[in-house]
C-alpha cells in the first residue's frame, strides 16, 4: 500500500534511525537510506519501480528469518527487490505500529554495527 504523504512518513523514519548510535542518511540508489558506521541497515521506498508500497526495507538474520516473518504476516512484511537475496524484508509503513517498526530498525541497525556499539 501507498502513503498518501511519503515525506511525513521519511520524516519519521528519518528520527527513529537517526536516533540510533553513529547512524547517518545516505542517498543510495537514488533513494534515502542509513547506515551505521558505514554498513547499510535501511533503506526507504515509496513506489520502488511501481510496486505500489511505501516501506523500510531492514536488514534480518537471513533468508530464514526473513521468509518466516513474510509467512507469519505478509500484510506487513514483503521480499523487496534486489536486497531480497540477501535476507532482507520490506516492511509496510502504511497504517503501521511505530513501535514495532523502531524494534525492527534496531535489530536491523545491530546486525549493521560494529561490536563495540552493541551492548548485550
């Protein structure tokens, strides 16, 4: 599903990443995304190539863990093209529960970071 207003949507996203230790804005592809000590943990997506989605794509802990959370709900959670291979998942920001998307982000950004940011 499509936002109706991507840039409040961004601006959003934009503050739950930013938040996170040593996290900084990119444009990648042509579009916003974030990384931690310059490895990649999201990425922003409105109408990628026409899909009609508005989503973060996050990192996961494989294709496992991305397929498991796609079959659990799959209004929520989609294979994003190109980064899909690679075990991540797009997740919707449409109507979405913040929260859940902030858990999401951070277990994306600590996949992303080095050992000396992530504390136990």
């Amino acid at each position: 599903m499509l936002s109706a207003d991507p840039e409040v949507v961004l601006a959003r996203l934009r503050g739950l990443a930013l938040a996170l230790a040593e996290t900084d804005e990119v444009v990648s592809h042509g579009i916003p995304a974030f990384r931690v000590a310059g490895k990649m943990f999201a990425y922003f997506r409105h109408d990628h190539h026409g899909d009609g989605m508005t989503v973060v794509c996050v990192k996961t802990s494989g294709r496992d863990e991305a397929e498991m959370l796609i079959e659990a709900d799959p209004e929520l959670f989609s294979k994003p093209a190109y980064l899909w291979p690679s075990g991540w998942v797009g997740m919707s920001l449409v109507d979405c529960d913040w929260d859940h998307v902030a858990g999401r982000l951070e277990t994306s950004w600590r996949l992303a970071a080095p050992k000396r940011l992530v504390k136990p």
